[in-house]
C-alpha cells in the first residue's frame, strides 16, 4: 500500500511539475488578397501614380496582430527590395479572421513587379510572406 501511495504521490509532482503541451506559436497566416482600382475591379494591371486597393484576409487564432509590411520589388532586380518594407500598423483584431483594407500607390517604373505581403504579431511572429505580381503601365 506505501508504495502505491508513493506512486501516486510522484506521479502527481510529475503531472504538476510539466509545462502542458505547446500549440503551435498562434503564427499569423495570410489568407487572401484581393488588389483593386480605384474604380473597386479587382486587377493586377496598374498605371504608376494610381492607388492600388488591397483587401487582405488575415488569420490569428490569438488575436494579437500588430502589423502589416509590404515590399516591393521590380523585375530588373528581384533581389533587392525598390520600395519598403513598408510598416503598416493595423487596428485591433476583433476576430480569428479578419478583413483588413488599405491602399498605396503604384510608385516606380513600368513593368512586372513582385509585391510581398506579410503579417507580424505583438510576440513577433511573423506568417509566411504572401508574393503577388502586377503589372504597372505608364
């Protein structure tokens, strides 16, 4: 009986005693993201100085999303950024998924252009960036 009383014991310290098991990180995801004209048709042709709409549909399970960056980048250098990160600071969220809208403005030459969206929480994770191409005419 003394021993399966201090079995019971030291199982008991050893449950109290672990961390409980981690979820993942609550890392933020992108979603979707839908690009506008001004005119509100969802496009990826742009004329330079024009304002590009953006909806984006962000997933966090923990409620904490800080930021936005968006980074840009023209054909002739895929490697270096032309533009950004550009630091958006979001509002609130309110919900596990939320739809944040913005705009910015088609700056720099014509061409094809890479345009990499991504999302950053208060404990900095940051989700997996989120790549689109437009086009942008004179």
């Amino acid at each position: 009986m003394k021993r399966l009383s201090l079995l019971v014991i030291l199982l008991i310290a050893l449950l109290y005693s672990c961390s409980p098991l981690q979820e993942d990180d609550h890392i933020p995801e992108i979603i979707s993201i839908s690009l506008y004209d001004s005119a509100g048709t969802i496009t990826d042709n742009f004329k330079i100085n024009d304002t590009i709409l953006a909806s984006i549909a962000i997933f966090d399970p923990d409620l904490d999303i800080e930021s936005l960056l968006i980074t840009s980048y023209h054909a002739s250098d895929s490697d270096t950024p032309y533009d950004g990160p550009l630091i958006y600071h979001l509002t609130e969220q309110t919900d596990e998924q939320v739809v944040y809208q913005m705009g910015f403005i088609a700056i720099g030459p014509a061409g094809e252009w890479r345009i990499e969206f991504q999302v950053e929480d208060s404990e900095g994770n940051e989700s997996e960036i989120f790549p689109m191409t437009i086009t942008k005419d004179e």
